[in-house]
C-alpha cells in the first residue's frame, strides 16, 4: 500500500510470465469525486509488452495441450468467486468507471455468466468426421486454438468486455496477453488476478497496463501475436485492421454506433418513452449500443417528445455510489468535453435543446452532466452522424414508417437497431432490413444477452462475432484431416 495522505491506494502491478511486476504508477480517479484516487496501477512500456508476449508464446505449446477438464475448473472457479465477490467488484467498477451502483453490480454478475459459459464450452468443443469423396478416405474437421491473442479493450464495458474476450481465449487454448483501457483498468486486474489464483500456469494469461499509444501498439506491432481481439473508437479500431493486414494476422473488432430506434405512430407511447430513455441515457450514455437517434413519424412525434422530456426530468444525476442515483457521472474531463462541445455543435446547427445538456453541482466534485435532448433534428447534422458517446440523443421526425426505415440505415454504423411499434407487419419488415448487426422490438437498443452472438455491420465491426458458440470462430482455426482407412 502507498499512502496519499489522506488515505491507503492499493499499488496494482503487471502480470508477467506469472510474476507481478511494474514499478511505475498511474492513478486511477473515481468520476464521482474527483479528489479520490481509486487506486495506483502500474504503466507498462513496449518491452513489458514484449517480454508478455514471450511469455505467452512460451506457455502456448502446454495450454493448447491442456485437459479441458482443467480449463473448465479454472473458469468455473473465476466465475464463481466473481459472483461471490459482486458487490465488492461491482462498488469498485462504479467507483472507476461512474455507472451507478445498481449497473456496476449487473455488470459484474454478466462477467460471473460468461466464465460460467465458457466453463461448459470448454467441454463441449466438437469436430466433424466426414466420408471423402475418395473411398477408403476418412475426413475430420476439427478446431485448434489460435496462438497468442493479444486483447485490447475500452474503459466502458470494464468488466464484461475483458470477460468476454479472456474466457472464450482461455477455454480454447489460447494464450493472451491483455491490455485494459487507461482510464479504468481495476476490472481487468481483478479478473486477472483471480484467474492466476486459481491455476492459471505462469505466462497463459498476462496483463499489460498503460497507455494505447505505447503498450497496445507494441501488441499490433509484434509479429508474434495471431490475432488481436479489440472494442473500442473506429479511429484505433481501424489502426488494429492495418495492423492485422501487415501481419496477415486474425482481427476482430467492434467499434462505435449511431444506432437508431424508430418510434411508430401505433407504439405503446410508456413503453416508447421507456425504451428510449433506457436505451439513450442510462449507464450515462456510454454504450456503443446506446440510442442517439430517435426516428419518430409525425403522429406521435409531440407528445412522445412531451413525454420524454417529462421522464428525463425526474432522473437523479449523481454519485455513482448513492443508492437513488440513476445516472453516474461522465467517465473522464476529455469526454465530457466532447459531450459538451457536441452540445454546442448541436445548437449551432439548428436542433432545439428540449431539456438537460448542462452541468451539475453535487456534494462531491464530479462529471455531472444533465442528459440532453434535442428536437428538430435533421439526419445531415453533425450530432446525428458522428458517435458522441455521451448522454445526448436527438430526434428526427418522419412521415411514416418507409422514411423511418431509410433514415435508421443511413450511416455508416451498424450496431444495434430498435423499433417501438405494436405493428407485426412493421416489426417483422424492420427486423429483415434493418442494417445492423442486433435488432430489438419494443426493447432497448442497448441491452444484450452473454450467450448469443454480439456485433454489428459496416463501420461498426470487423471481423467474427463475438460471445456465444460464436466466438469460437475468432478463437479457434479449422484444420481438415484426411486420412486413409488403411
Ligand atoms: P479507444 O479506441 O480510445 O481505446 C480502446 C483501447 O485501445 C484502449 O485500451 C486504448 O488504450 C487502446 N489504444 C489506443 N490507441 C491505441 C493504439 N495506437 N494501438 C493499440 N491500442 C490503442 O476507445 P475508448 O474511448 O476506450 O472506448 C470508446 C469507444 O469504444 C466508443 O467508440 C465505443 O462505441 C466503442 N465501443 C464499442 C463496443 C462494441 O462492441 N462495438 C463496445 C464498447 C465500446
């Protein structure tokens, strides 16, 4: 423990080669109160990543080999301490990262699922077995590990999105070397911690934590990497999409969104006005799932704005840790401007701010920002195209449900896509031509399950899915054996 005066900050080192190293620290600040330092964690630099990678390299050959029964243990015995310890890590999520206790906790329990998952998967990996066209020839599909992943995640999902990427690597074999986001690397060290305590060899599971421009680009750098699994901005996802080519290397990558959700004439106007507050503002905006464009034909446009802006009113901005806090704090000082200067941009642009959109004082000194919505939105304005990531959402009204449908294409993401209506005939035609990869009736658009494929289209993703049976793409390659019956 190093002490900061007014109280102890637990020092967080690097996992290396299965030794805790690092001598160099960064704090880690709660959003909530800005005078409390979270805890210390430790900077690495390129040739700590190097020396992680070799490490990973060298514990390949015998984790590829592994019994499944051991990974299986390995992963069942993580999720359950997770779900053991969900309150604690859940506080802790709130306190780096701003969700609100309540998500913090949910989170946690999701992290919890997707080890319990990948526990099972891990037995039920199967081939096939196939006659050949040539007599006397037997064919067998089966599925290897990869190599050496490197995972490089965003500060948002702090606990679920290094879940999903650590269990499925591990469970089929590969081995990884992890690099958290800068802002809120807590999560990941916990989970990394509490997979060496409970058998992980030295060297099949390592952390690197630091700065993306440093220790992630010494992961895209190496050639030593077979594939690199990362969620985050399309700026760096893109950089990772080079990296892969250069290297002729595997990549899966999730980026952003400006996912829509229609709202019908003939929707449910509470369960609408419900979706869209979920969808746009909760977990303070920063989903890659989130709703930022509420497409709303003209029937029901006035008083679903009414009604929203209602409802917004009553939501309690606060400290993430409060228990009738609904909305926590944005993640840093750098988002939050960009929340603010997008604001702005939005006024300059000519859409009419409803409500919210400015900052609040609390007892603790923190990110506070009002959610904002705009009305009179058209699809060409800057904050109806480019991802903020914030609590902002802005409306645009249509005539009907085939303009609905053409504006909620038009962009070039494609995460998520939701529709309120009472209409099967219009739920059924959205869902067959909605451009995204997840679509949702009469739910959030943010809000997914941990069993079932994950991922978008267009500049949204690149590459396989993720979670699920369907991570075993990324994880995994194909070989085919023939062999003759002899
Ligand atoms: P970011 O791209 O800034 O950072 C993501 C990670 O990449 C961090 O760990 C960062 O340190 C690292 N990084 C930065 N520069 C790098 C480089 N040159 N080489 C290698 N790694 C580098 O994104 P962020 O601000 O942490 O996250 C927000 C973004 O993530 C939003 O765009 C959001 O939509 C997206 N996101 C997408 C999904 C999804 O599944 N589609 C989920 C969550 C978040």
């Amino acid at each position: 423990m190093k002490s900061t005066g007014s109280f102890d900050v637990a020092l967080h080192r690097n996992l290396i080669g299965g030794s805790w190293v690092g001598s160099t620290f960064l704090p880690n600040i709660n959003p909530s109160d800005l005078s409390q330092v979270v805890g210390e964690f430790a900077t690495a630099t390129a040739d700590d990543a190097q020396a992680a990678i070799a490490a990973a390299r060298a514990a390949f050959p015998g984790w590829s080999r592994s019994g499944i029964l051991e990974r299986s243990r390995i992963l069942r015995d993580t999720a359950q301490e997770i779900l053991r310890r969900k309150d604690e890590i859940g506080a802790l999520l709130s306190r780096e990262e701003g969700k609100t206790l309540s998500e913090g906790i949910a989170e946690t329990i999701r992290a919890a699922q997707i080890f319990e998952f990948f526990s099972g998967e891990a037995l039920r990996l199967a081939g096939e077995v196939l006659a050949s066209v040539r007599p006397g020839v037997e064919v067998q599909v089966t599925r290897e590990p990869l190599g050496v992943i490197g995972i490089i995640t965003p500060w948002n999902f702090p606990i679920a999105i290094p879940a999903w990427k650590i269990a499925p690597a591990l469970c089929y074999g590969n081995t990884v070397v992890v690099k958290p986001a800068e802002v809120a690397p807590g999560c990941t060290w916990t989970i990394v911690d509490i997979l060496h305590r409970n058998g992980l060899p030295p060297g099949v599971l390592n952390l690197v934590m630091g700065k993306g421009s440093m220790v992630g680009q010494a992961l895209l750098d190496s050639p030593d990497v077979d594939g690199v699994t990362f969620t985050g901005s399309v700026g760096t996802g893109r950089r990772v999409a080079e990296a892969g080519a250069r290297h002729m290397r595997r990549s899966q990558i999730e980026m952003g969104g400006k996912n829509p959700l229609v709202v019908l004439d003939d929707a449910d106007l509470g369960v609408a006005v419900e979706v869209a507050l979920n969808g746009s503002f909760y977990s303070t905006g920063q989903r890659c799932t989130a709703s930022s464009r509420l497409i709303v034909t003209d029937g029901i446009h006035d008083r679903f704005v009414a009604a929203l802006a209602d409802r917004m009113a009553t939501l309690r901005v606060g400290h993430a840790l409060e228990p009738e806090t609904q909305i926590g704090p944005v993640v840093d000082a750098g988002q939050l401007e960009q929340d603010l200067d997008y604001i702005a941009i939005g006024k300059a642009e000519g859409a009419r701010l409803v409500g919210g959109g400015d900052l609040i004082e609390r007892p603790t000194r923190g990110h506070f920002l009002a959610p904002a919505l705009f009305a009179d939105c058209a699809p060409r304005m800057r904050i109806m195209r480019e991802e903020i990531f914030g609590p902002v959402a802005g409306v645009i009204r249509v005539r009907d449900y085939d303009e609905a449908l053409a504006v909620a294409n038009g962009t070039e993401f494609g995460l998520s896509a939701g529709i309120c209506t009472t209409s099967l005939k219009h739920a059924a035609h959205f869902r067959r031509n909605t451009e995204a990869g997840m679509v949702m009736v009469n739910l959030p658009t943010a809000g997914v399950d941990f069993h079932v494929p994950f991922g978008g289209r267009k500049a949204s993703s690149f590459g396989p899915r993720e979670q699920g049976r369907y991570a075993a793409e990324f994880f995994t390659t194909v070989k085919t054996s023939y062999q003759a019956a002899g």
